[in-house]
C-alpha cells in the first residue's frame, strides 16, 4: 500500500487525481501507476484500470489470478469490475468512495450498493488500510491551485 | 448498430471475441471498434471500453455529453461504468449479457441486478436493436475452430 500511496503523490505532482494503485504477486510488483486520466484523455484510465492493462502487458496474460490490488482509494464499480474481470482475487484499498466525494469527486451517480453487490462474486476485499495517509491524498491534491475532478 | 454489427464481424475475423461498439455524436460516427481483449493482451479492451477510448482520444476530451454508445452486446458493469464516467447519455444494445452467457461467457460471477441499479443515474437505455444479427455473432464466432471466451 505504501507504494501505491507514492504512485498518487506522484500523479499529484503530476497534476493528476490523487489515486494510486499497485498489482503484486508472490511479494513482487508486477505493476504500479496512478489515475493518468486527464495525462492520455482516456476517462477509463483510473489508477486501478491502468495498473491491470499495466500487469497484463507485463505478465503477457488477461488473467491475473493469484494478484492482489492496492488502491489508495476504493474502487469504483468499473474497476471492481475489471478487476473481476482479470481473475485478480483480493482487493486492499486505504479511503472509501465516500472520502473520494467528500473530496470534490462525483460519487452519487453510482449506486453505494453496487461495490458490494459485486463483492458476492468472491473477491476477498480488505478496507481502511493506510486510510488516514490515504485520505490526506485528498488534502494533497486540493492544495494544487490547478487541481480538477471529475 | 450496423456499424457496430460490422465492427464485430471484423473482429471475429480477426480472432476476436463477438462483439462490436461505436460511438455516435450529432449523427456522426466518432469512434468504432471491437473487442481487442486477445489482439492486445489487455483485459479491459471490451468493445465498449476500447471505443471510449478513441473516442476521447478522437474528440481531444474526457466528456462525451451528446454522444450515443451502441454495442452488439448489453454493456457488462465494467463498460456500463466507462459509458457513466464519460458522461455519454444513451445506450443502443442488441443482443442480452444472457444470450452471452448462453454462448459460453461468463455472466453468472456479476449479479444481474447490476446494470439496473447503475442505471438509475439516469442513462437513457435502449435494448434489443437488431438483437437477431447481435445474437448471430455469438454462432458466427463458435464457428471459429480457434474461438475462445475468458
């Protein structure tokens, strides 16, 4: 989780969103980065989304069982779903959706019950870790004069 | 939808999985393209996704307000979620993440009350277009003695 918190600071210092995620494997990174949305114009390019085409490309396979996601932030329901997707079997995330909208980020429009409704799919899902360094990533972020959610 | 119809007969060619999208805006094709999940080892590029994608990168911006998604295939939550973040208003579908399932996808490992609840933001959603050429693909693709799901 720490480097997945260095990957946000990074993306801030970036001028991107505060969100950092890393895939490890057997101990290993496989893949870090954080949210690269405005950096490519690719609204799809969520930290967690760019970490798992990251690992796919560097593992040479679209199934990353036996992974595990960190994520400064809880996923949305289009990562949770790629994650799916990719066979990644554990997600371990620091702040929650709601911190994200406290933030300034839209988090209405999509269901608070979608994440879990998802969850039944058997993904074991560790909460709040780092969360306090996790959620000044938000404060961080704020303090940038040129800083835009979205 | 023919064109997306066509995109994924593209791809079957190609030795892709069925399915096909594009993005229209003020009656313009601004993105088309189909499933490149096997062709670029990245589990994300559904349809969907993968024409968001140019569709930004085409239109220079992250908000695709105005724009109209079609796809062969009801969106899975995944692509649902792309289609809510990019802003894009209405959802043309063919053929059902059933008729999918039937054809050997995987469907069961995301609950089907999904769409529905994340369809409550207020996406415009519009089913079953040309949902016999869209279910057509699936045995078009089986016919493919290399075809393979994930």
């Amino acid at each position: 989780m720490r480097s997945a918190v260095e990957q946000a600071l990074s993306g801030i210092s970036a001028g991107q969103t505060p969100f950092g995620a890393c895939v490890v494997k057997d101990g290993r990174l496989v893949a870090g980065g954080h949210n690269v949305v405005w950096a490519t114009t690719d609204i799809t390019a969520h930290a967690e989304v760019h970490v798992i085409r990251k690992a796919c490309a560097g593992l040479g396979t679209v199934d990353l069982s036996g992974c595990t996601i960190y994520s400064t932030c809880e996923p949305c329901p289009m990562c949770f779903s790629a994650i799916h997707w990719a066979n990644i079997g554990r997600i371990v995330y620091g702040a929650s959706i709601e911190d994200a909208g406290n933030a300034g980020f839209d988090e209405l429009r999509i269901s608070n019950s979608t994440l879990n409704d998802l969850g039944k799919a058997g993904i074991e899902i560790v909460s709040g870790v780092l969360k306090d360094e996790c959620v000044r990533l938000f404060e961080l972020w704020k303090q940038r004069p040129d800083h835009q959610a979205y």
